[in-house]
C-alpha cells in the first residue's frame, strides 16, 4: 500500500475527542440557539469538544460569516449554515 496513491488510501478517521465543532454565531439568535442545542447533543453522544465563537466579538468572522450565521466547523472546515441536521452532523463526526 506503500506505492497506492493517495488518493486511493482511506484515511484512519479521528478519535472523537481529537475533532473539534465549532459554532459560530451572535447572542439573542434563534437559529443559533437551535443549533447550539444539536451540537451540544451530538458532541455529548459522541464525547467531541466543541466551542462557540461570537461574530461580534471578531470582525474577521463577521466579515466571513455575516450572511450565513449560524455557522458549524468541523475541524475549521465549514460543515454548513443557518440550521443544523442532527444526523449529517454526527456522520461527519464518525466517519
């Protein structure tokens, strides 16, 4: 396997407690709110950290972010946006 592309090898998946899901999101947001509630049950099945950051708070995030809040990373890669699908997180978070 050594010689395989790597294109052809798969990828060992991460130990839950190595990935990381982050929310991006403002205070007094009710879809944030919603999706705060589907991660802090999946990370807590799953035993995955996970941290919420405020667009208010980095303007750099807000410039990014803006239109889309609330935001879910996946270990910094964009997972999706605005609501949060219970099942697709948790397969993104097992395989």
């Amino acid at each position: 396997m050594a010689g395989m592309s790597p294109i052809f090898r798969r990828r060992k998946p991460a130990a839950p407690h190595d990935r990381l899901v982050t929310l991006i999101g403002k205070p007094d947001c009710h879809l944030c709110e919603d999706a705060q509630q589907v991660i802090e049950k999946v990370c807590a099945d799953l035993g995955v950290p996970w941290e919420r950051k405020d667009i208010t708070q980095d303007k750099e995030l807000h410039d990014k972010y803006w239109e889309q809040i609330p935001v879910v990373l996946v270990d910094g890669a964009q997972h999706t946006f605005w609501r949060v699908n219970e099942a697709r997180l948790r397969k993104a978070l097992t395989e």
